[in-house]
C-alpha cells in the first residue's frame, strides 16, 4: 500500500464517521420510528443496515461510472446534489405527512365514553377507544411501507464527501486503492449509522413518556420532516 493510499484510507474512516455523525438525517428517522413502530431490534437493525448500504453504494457507483466514463468532477458534483436535494425533499413531505397521520392517529386513541341504553331502559357508560385492538385480521396482515420509503430516501440520498475527496484523488493511483478507500468509507458510515441508532434507543427507551406516547409517531414525522429541512436548508 502506498503512502498516499494509506492517508487516504485514514482520511475514509475520519469523513465516513464524522459526515454521518453530523447528518442526523443518516440516524434519526430509524430511531423515531423504531420507537414509534415498536420495531424490534432485529427489524431496526436490517432497515437501519439496508438504507445504508443503498446510501453509500448509490455514490460509489455513481462514482465509478463517472470515473470510468470521464465524466468531469463538476459535473458529478452537480448530479450529487441534485439527489441530495430531491432526497431532502422526499424526506420533508413524507416528514409532514406522517406527522399529520400521527396526530389523527393520537386524536383517535384518545378514550372516549360511549353511552348504551338497555332494554330496560337504564344507561350504561364505558370509556373506549381505537388502539387498533379491533383491527380486522385482513388488515393486520399489511406490511408497513415505511422501510422501503426510507430506502427509496437513503439511495437517492447522496454522500457528497466521497465523490471528489476520496474516490477521485484515489483512481489517480490505482483500482485496488479506488477499492479499499472506498469499501473503508462504506464501513464506517453504516457502522456508525448502526450505532447510534441503537446508542440513541437505549437512552430514549429509559425515558418514560407517560401520556405522549400516543404522540410518538406525530414525533417521528415531525422528526424526518425536521431532518428534511435541515438538509434543504441548512446544509447538514
């Protein structure tokens, strides 16, 4: 391994684990809606590990492509950031309408009494309401879409670092150093991924939420629509 490759695979692992740690859109939306779904740890930990890999292996490829067609660097980084922009979008409206869905959905659940009157004709009371407890089994059977829209997000979604400061100075010198630099960014940004979801949900489930947890998937997209945002917008 030549020096340059080694400072280069330093440089990988450094920008892999501080780009994701700064992103709260590589972490966020598994850990709220894991909390809000219930997801068991199996589940979150597939989503968590499948968005990621179509995360980074979307701008790998795009990378190579590039690389190997010529394609100048400009203009890559122009194609990055319209994902990346396209992505941040997505994220903002499927944020907001599943904030809107959460606080229908916590409005609903909220008990309410029902009043019956016998053939006697007293009244009874008893408080209700629609947890979902009474879901028909046809229903129950339905799969969740969330997974495959945060993938669909994940893929579109861009690792503008990886492109022009580690693939591009990488290809000057050789394929095996393309490689490794890249399969060191790759491992790193999941893995870091991975452990903060999992981190962040040990601390959030010692929390007791009390009469919010109704409110728990109203919080989630409010989440991904605030992780929207600040990649449209703040830049992050």
């Amino acid at each position: 391994m030549s020096g340059e490759i080694f400072i280069l695979s330093l440089t990988a692992a450094s920008i892999g684990f501080i780009h994701t740690l700064i992103g709260p859109d590589h972490y966020l939306p598994f850990i709220m809606m894991a909390k809000a779904g219930k997801w068991s740890k199996n589940k979150t930990f597939w989503v968590t590990l499948f968005c990621g890999i179509g995360h980074v292996l979307s701008s790998v490829v795009l990378g190579i492509v590039g690389i190997a067609a010529g394609i100048a660097l400009e203009r890559l980084e122009i194609i990055e950031g319209t994902r990346g922009e396209i992505a941040g979008w997505i994220l903002i409206s499927f944020g907001f309408l599943y904030m809107i869905w959460g606080i229908r959905k916590a409005y609903i659940n909220t008990p309410h009494r029902h009043v019956h009157v016998t053939d006697e004709g007293t009244y009874t009371t008893h408080v209700h309401d629609h947890d979902g407890k009474h879901v028909h089994t046809e229903s129950s059977k339905k799969r969740s879409m969330t997974p495959w829209i945060l993938f669909v997000i994940f893929v579109l979604g861009p690792c503008e670092p990886l492109i022009p400061l580690l693939m591009f100075p990488a290809s000057q010198h050789s394929i095996a150093g393309l490689s490794l630099v890249s399969l060191i960014f790759c491992v790193v940004t999941i893995s870091t991924m991975i452990s903060i979801v999992f981190v962040a949900l040990w601390g959030v489930n010692l929390m007791p939420l009390g009469k919010l947890e109704k409110y728990s998937h109203a919080f989630a997209g409010f989440a991904i629509f605030a992780s929207g945002l600040a990649i449209n917008f703040w830049g992050l």
